[in-house]
C-alpha cells in the first residue's frame, strides 16, 4: 500500500477557485482503478493549508494515476493556487490490526 500526503499552500485570494478546481480532480482518482482512498483534509492550525490523503494498492496505481488526463491537467495549474511549493511525501504502509 502507498500513502501520499501532499500538502497546498494556498493563495487565500484563490482559495475558493482552488477547491473548486480539485474537485473533478477527487471525483475521477476516487474512480481509478487501485484507488483506497483520496480525501482532501483542511488544516486546522494553518488557515490555507491543506493536505490531500491518498491511499493506493500499489505502486502501479500510483504510476497509472500520475500519469491520467485529470492528475496532469490539475497539477499543471496548481502552481496558480500556491503560494509554497507543493510539499509531497509517500510513505509505504500495511493496515494494522488494532
């Protein structure tokens, strides 16, 4: 399983055209095929900070959802929202018992 955290700094001025812009983004990862999970999570400490959760089965998934229409078209305009570089770290992980 890979685990992606990728955190926006976001224009406050654009915030609203942001979340409105990933949308189609969510919708379509959510539908891919080896997709767990992709969750947008606002930042409660830092005000335009958030950070989108993705879990994917492998890392063909992760390959195959890099390089569809919807990831490249929205990480193309990204950079218009920003105002830190798109911070983006992945983690290889194995569900836990608890």
């Amino acid at each position: 399983m890979i685990i992606i955290h990728a955190v926006f700094h976001i224009d406050p001025a654009k915030k609203d055209r942001f979340l409105e812009e990933i949308q189609p983004l969510i919708a379509a990862s959510r539908e891919e095929e080896g997709n767990i999970s992709y969750q947008l999570q606002k930042d409660t400490e830092r005000e335009h900070v958030y950070m989108m959760v993705e879990v994917w089965q492998d890392q063909q998934a992760v390959e195959s959802h890099n390089s569809t229409e919807h990831f490249t078209k929205f990480v193309a305009q990204a950079k218009d929202f920003l105002t830190a570089p798109l911070d983006v770290k992945a983690f290889v992980g194995q569900p836990v018992k608890l």
